[in-house]
C-alpha cells in the first residue's frame, strides 16, 4: 500500500471511529443522550411535585419510577429536592433525602437526580423557561434507535479556514426551532474555500473548549436529504489563526432527533448555495 493510500485509510478509519463515537453519545441512557429524553417540564417558584402519578408537575415515566417521588422547592434559578418516596433516589450519586440541585450553568454542572433507571436534572436553554429535564434509559426511541445516517467518507469534502478573532466576542442573534431567538456568543469569523468558491462564515464559541470553534451552516440539502434546520461543525484549530473544516463530520443538532430540546439555527450568512453530501443525513 502506497503512502498516499495509507494516508487515506487512516484518515477513513479515523472518520468512522468519530461517528461511532457520535452514535455511542446520541445513545447514552442518561444526560448527553437525546433518545433517553422523555420530558421537558417547566418549572414555577416554589414547589413542584415529582413522580409518575398523573397530577404531577414533573411527570416521571409511568411504572419506572415512584408515584410521588418528592418536591422541589425552586426559587427561579436553583432547586432543593426533598424525597418523600422510600426508594433509594441519588444525587450525583450518592443516596439522598434532601439536596441542593445545580443547574446545569453552574461550577460542577447539572446535578443528576436517579431513581430505578430515571434520571432528571434542572436546565434552561435559549429562550426556554427553566425546567426539569427527564431521561429513561429503557426508553423506546433509545432502544429502537437503528442508528445515525451518514454520507460516504469523502476525502475532498475537507478545507482549510483562516480564523479572524473578534476583539471582543458579540452576541450574534438567532432563531431556533423552538420559534424564538437566541444569543450566541460569536467569536469571530472563518474564510475558506470549497468548491472553488470562497466563503466568509461567523464562528461561534464551542461547548468542547478553547481549542475548537462552532459553526451552524445550512446548504442545499437542508430540508431534503439533511436536517431542516442546518448541520453543525465543530472545527478544530490547527494552529491560531487556522482551523481545519472537515465536512464529513458535519452533524445533525440534537432537535433533529429529540422534541423535548430546541436548537439554534445559522446564521443567515452562514449558507452555501449547493449541496453539501457529505456528513451526516436522513435516510
């Protein structure tokens, strides 16, 4: 096998333990798993009842998990949960009867309250209220779940962006799916070239740290053979000013595969004007 052949092989095989990676997340039983969802419940200050019976606030999947839980005292921002149930309920692990919960903005992150194979945490995303967020790992959409859909690795499909900062970051709005908007924290801008044309995109921060920016980008397929709402990238630097787009990791957002979360939505200049068949798409 020639260099250059070998080059490509690795580069396949580095690929495809990325997306196996990426369906691995989409199927985790517990928070980062979207098809565990099973409900979004916004929350009122003051108390809020948790179970599965049906006049609960927070309703928990019916026969997985208590009928009246507990009560969460919530003061706008942070909740105090207080179990009334006999059954062992944890809080990051450890059994509790009372316990403060972090949101998940804050030092630590969310804390992960777990009952049976139900889990729940207090998040608050975009324009949403803040709400109790469930998870069950025996959910049907997670244990049915055939697996994410890509294109064939393209080698080609992969281009080198020059990174501009912004002297200081912006709030760049935008809509998401939930039909509001959203403030995204734009940190500059990246040009690049596919397809022999140029483009000029705006990048935002990433959730995966300093050593990546984020791009929401729609094209061509948006609405056909991908998601309506556009792909998302997560581009990494190659050195400061340099970031490497690779668009057969170009990925579908959580709202294309769960109905309890909502997504931004790219920018409006953040648009090719053909296809992109690489990445991700439907069946």
């Amino acid at each position: 096998m020639s260099p250059t052949e070998q080059s490509t092989a690795d580069y396949i095989a580095q690929v495809e333990a990325w997306r196996q990676n990426m369906d691995a997340q989409m199927r985790a039983p517990g928070p980062g798993g979207w098809l565990a969802i099973v409900g979004m419940y916004p929350l009122e200050v003051g108390e809020n009842t948790i179970g599965s019976a049906p006049d609960s606030a927070v309703q928990l999947p019916a026969g997985a998990a208590p009928e009246r839980l507990g009560i969460l005292s919530f003061d706008g921002q942070h909740g105090t949960l207080h179990v009334t149930t006999d059954e062992t309920v944890t809080v990051d692990g450890v059994p509790t009867r009372t316990a403060a919960l972090r949101n998940h903005y804050e030092p630590g992150g969310m804390s992960v309250v777990n009952v049976r194979d139900v889990r729940f945490g207090v998040m608050q995303w975009a324009s949403d209220p803040y709400n109790i967020r469930v998870w069950d790992a025996n959910a049907p959409k997670r244990l049915n779940f055939p697996g994410r859909v890509w294109y064939p690795i393209d080698p080609n499909y992969r281009a080198t962006g020059r990174f501009t900062p912004y002297p200081d970051a912006k709030g760049m709005v935008v809509d998401h799916t939930g039909g509001e908007t959203q403030i995204l924290k734009n940190i500059g801008s990246v040009d690049f070239e596919l397809h022999a044309q140029a483009f000029h995109f705006e990048a935002c921060a990433s959730e995966l740290g300093k050593d990546y920016v984020w791009l929401l980008m729609r094209d061509a397929t948006s609405g056909k053979s991908t998601y309506g709402a556009g792909r998302f990238m997560m581009a990494p630097f190659i050195d400061e000013t340099t970031v490497e787009l690779d668009f057969n990791k170009f990925y579908h957002p959580p709202c294309a595969f769960c109905e309890f979360t909502t997504c931004p939505m790219p920018p409006r200049s953040n648009r090719f004007p053909f296809p992109i068949e690489a990445g991700e798409r439907f069946k």
